[in-house]
C-alpha cells in the first residue's frame, strides 16, 4: 500500500541506460561554446575567486545535467534545427553586451549560449530536462549584487527598531548606527546578499530534486529567503549588542563573519521542517518515466556533427563579423592633461579643489582645474578613455560622480538648456552640512549623453564597429545659500567650455 498523496518511488523502472552519445555531444558543445566565450568564462571564474560560492555550484550544475541526461526516455528526436536562429540571436546579445562591458547581463548570456546550443544539438526534449541545470549556474553569476541596495537599507531598519526594543540607545543615520560605546557601519557586505543568495540556491536544489508543482517551488524558495533576511538581522543585531555591553571589545565586533553563518545555519532549521511538510501534502510527487522499448536513441553521428558544427558556427557569427572587443590591460597611471584656459570672464584653469573629485576607474587621461569669475568658483573634472573595456569604463561599480572625499549623493535629476541641452545634475551633501552641484554627463564615441541606458546601449553599438572612446564632462560648484544659484552658475560656465567636452584621444 502506499501512503495517501505519496508516488512509491520503490517500483523498478525500465530505462535503456545512459545515452553516451548524447552525453558526449553535451561535453563537445559546452567546451565549444566556452572556447568561443573564453573572455567572459575567465572573467567569472575570478570574480568566484573573490566569492568562492561559484566553485561550489559549477560542479553541481554538471552533475544536474549528467543526471538529467540519464532519466530521459530511450527514444529521442534529433537536433531542433529551427533552435539555431536562438542559437545566433543570444550569441549577439552576449557579443553586445561584452561590447558595451555589461558583465553580469555578458556572463548570463553566456549561460544562455550554453542551453540554447544544446537544445539544438540535443533536441527539445533534452533542451527541456536541461533549462534547471543550466540555469542554475546564474546562482553563481553575480547579478545578485543588484539586491543590495534593497537589502542594505532593510538591514539597517530592522536593527535600529530591534536595538530599541532591547532597550540600546542608538541613533540611525542612513546605514550608520551610533551606540553611546561606538559607531557601526551597516556596509555592503552586511546587508546579507551572501546568505540570501545561498539561502535560495539550498531551496532551489531540494525543490528541483523533490517537487513537481510550483507552489511548492514558490513557497520553499520565499520561505528561504525570508528567514536568510531574518538571520542577518539577527547577527547585525547580535554584533551591535555585543559591542554596546562589552564597550566595543567582544570579537564580534571586528570577527562577525562565522557567527554569520552559524546563525544561518540556525535560522534555516524551520525551512527543512517546512520542506518535508510540503512533501507529504503533495500528490503524486514523483512520476516515474514511461517505459519506452530500447533503440537508437539519438540522432546518427553524422547528423549529431552536423548539428554540432552548424551550432558552434551560429554561436560564433558575431565575432566573424565584427572585432572582438577586448580585455584591456590599465595604464600604470593616468596622464595628467592641463585643463583648457577660461574664457569670457571665467579666469583659469587654478589649482584644482581637493575636497571633490569623482573617481573613475582606470581613465587613460584626466583634465583638472578650478576656475573663478570673481563670484564662483568652478571645478571643472574630463577622465578621458581611448577605448572602454571591463574594469575601465565611465559607467560602472567603481564610478561615483560623489568621489571619496566624504560626499554622498543626497538628490539626482535632469537638467535641460536649449543651448547645452540634456545633463545630469546631482547634489551631493558632507555631514558638515556643506551641499554641493555636479552638472555631468557621458561622451560615447563622440556623442554626448546625459542617460545612462542610452550610453550603455551606444557603447555596445559604437563598439560594434571599433570605437570605443569615451569620456565623462563634469561641473562642480558649492551651493552657497540657494543650490538653484549654483546651477545656473554652472550652466553659464559650461556655455563657455562647450569645446573642451569634446576632446577626445588618439586611438
């Protein structure tokens, strides 16, 4: 008898083996497809040098696919041929987005060449048993990264209401908690996108492994999620009481990192008693595999080549066509260019402003210089790039418009003249209560632009036919009673340096 609601999963189940050949041509494609994309596969592996979880999930990722392989039925159709045009239209998205140094979208089509491949090589039943193993290797891209800013300022919420409620005096300033005994910085790695991420990838696994309905699916990986939260809070909090009872001398309070999986390990314990109770309420959880007579089971080995080939070449096209955008090594130090002189009235270029500069990364060369019209004083900032590359762009991770001198970006707009047209403008604010304006924005191989999708999208495109310049035109000034004065100081400064924007260097 078996138990209500429950499949036996004890029955024999009649399978014509393991379909070698196929096994065969998945290892063949995938080494192909990593050849053609080596750049993005070597740039991953050493942001999982940073992280380390990668090198867990990769050899999971190959003993899913191995396993889903060997359950398929023993009759299979051949190639989907008509998957070649996905085949083609994914390697331009992941040729694009290289060219426009978008690592994360980059390294997720890269993922996507992999099964888009296979399905054409395998077939679409096989391309279906594989879409989990494949796309369980995005646990191990870093796209999750773009969580920490929901992350970080709810981890800073919830453990400024907790500390009240056990009675700690503190005062929350943004993601900086102050206790009479000391200061806490809640940082980016203290918003719990680690737990978090791992937290799902646990969920996502067991549900794959066990359950068939998508609720169930849902419910364990919300489940996990929530108590990954929950259990970060809990460590931020645990540190914080242990620095203000001890005076800010328990370990905790530099060494949190081992308490922080050790509470996640705590505060999983709930989901693995949730996830057995979702197994049992579930019917038929397991379907074994119909029984199909054993015989070829794969396409003849010359069709199998053929649609191997035929895959490879469409996984290939764009860098047949156009130049591979390349992985540029950074100057030693950027060049220090001199600023162009003032005009009409504006009298420079002056030593630079120390206390504002924004911090591009890796620029080829960079104009800095203040200048004064006797009322206001302008700082004037161009980073400069013969060819954008990854690591070395005007949009990125290491590029803020605030610098590193103390400002935070406290509001960002548009600001449009008929004369200069469309810029960014930010206001940046300094705990001393000082307030200041940034009117910038980007040049993409020759074209001014004040969005950052649209410079993104232009990069890739410009980079399509080689040229890969680019730089960041930016204006400064303190706002002086009214940050509306300032801008407009800035806009009549910039009428006066429209040509300096558009320097460019020699490629």
């Amino acid at each position: 008898m078996e138990a209500p609601g429950r499949t036996s999963l004890d029955r024999p189940v009649t399978t014509a083996g393991r379909d070698w050949r196929a096994l065969g041509a998945l290892g063949a494609l995938v080494l192909g497809v990593i050849g053609l994309t080596w750049s993005t596969w070597v740039g991953l592996v050493g942001e999982w040098q940073q992280s380390s979880h990668g090198f867990l999930v990769a050899p999971i990722v190959v003993w899913l696919a191995w396993r889903a392989l060997g359950q398929q039925p023993a009759h299979q159709s051949g190639p989907a041929w008509w998957m070649l045009i996905a085949v083609a239209l994914v390697s331009f998205l992941w040729f694009f987005f290289r060219a426009a140094t978008v690592s994360v979208l980059e390294q997720t089509a890269a993922t996507l060449l992999i099964w888009t491949t296979a399905t054409a090589v395998l077939g679409w039943q096989r391309g279906r048993a594989l879409i989990f193993p494949v796309g369980y290797l995005i646990i191990a891209i870093p796209i999750w990264d773009a969580l920490v800013p929901v992350l970080q300022p709810l981890t800073s919420a919830a453990a400024g209401v907790a500390c009240q409620l056990l009675g700690i005096p503190i005062f929350l300033d943004g993601n900086t908690v102050h206790i009479p005994n000391g200061v806490f910085e809640i940082e980016e790695g203290c918003a719990g996108r680690r737990y978090f991420v791992s937290a799902i990838a646990i969920a996502a696994l067991y549900a794959h492994l066990e359950y068939r309905r998508w609720s169930s699916w849902l419910t364990l990986i919300g489940l996990a999620a929530g108590l990954a939260m929950v259990g970060n809070w809990i460590r931020v909090v645990l540190v914080i009481h242990a620095g203000h009872t001890t005076g800010m001398q328990h370990p905790w309070v530099k060494h949190h990192g081992t308490l922080g999986w050790v509470v996640f390990a705590v505060a999983l314990i709930p989901l693995f008693a949730v996830s057995r109770r979702l197994e049992s309420d579930m019917t038929a959880t397991k379907v074994a595999p119909p029984h199909v007579a054993s015989g070829d089971r794969t396409a003849p080995p010359a069709t199998l080549a053929g649609a191997l080939l035929a895959a490879l070449v469409a996984a290939g096209w764009p860098q047949l066509v156009w130049p591979a955008p390349g992985r540029l090594e950074a100057p030693n130090a950027p060049t220090q260019q001199v600023a162009p002189a003032g005009q009409q009235g504006w009298r420079g270029p002056l030593a630079p402003d120390v206390d504002w500069r924004p911090a591009p990364p890796a620029a080829d060369a960079l104009f800095l210089g203040s200048y004064d019209d006797g009322e206001t004083r302008v700082m004037l900032f161009l980073a400069l790039y013969k060819a954008q590359a990854q690591g070395r762009e005007v949009i990125g991770y290491g590029t803020r418009i605030q610098g590193d001198e103390g400002w935070t970006l406290a509001e960002e707009d548009r600001l449009r003249d008929e004369e200069l047209g469309e810029w960014r403008r930010a206001v940046l604010a300094r705990r001393d209560g000082q307030r200041r304006v940034v009117l910038y924005r980007y040049t993409v191989a020759g074209r001014p632009i004040a969005s950052r999708l649209e410079a993104k999208l232009w990069q890739g495109l410009s980079g399509l036919s080689g040229d890969r310049s680019a730089s960041i035109f930016a204006a400064s000034a303190l706002c002086r009673g009214s940050c509306r004065k300032a801008s407009e100081d800035l806009v009549r400064f910039l009428r006066t340096m429209r040509s300096a924007e558009q320097t460019r260097l020699p490629s």
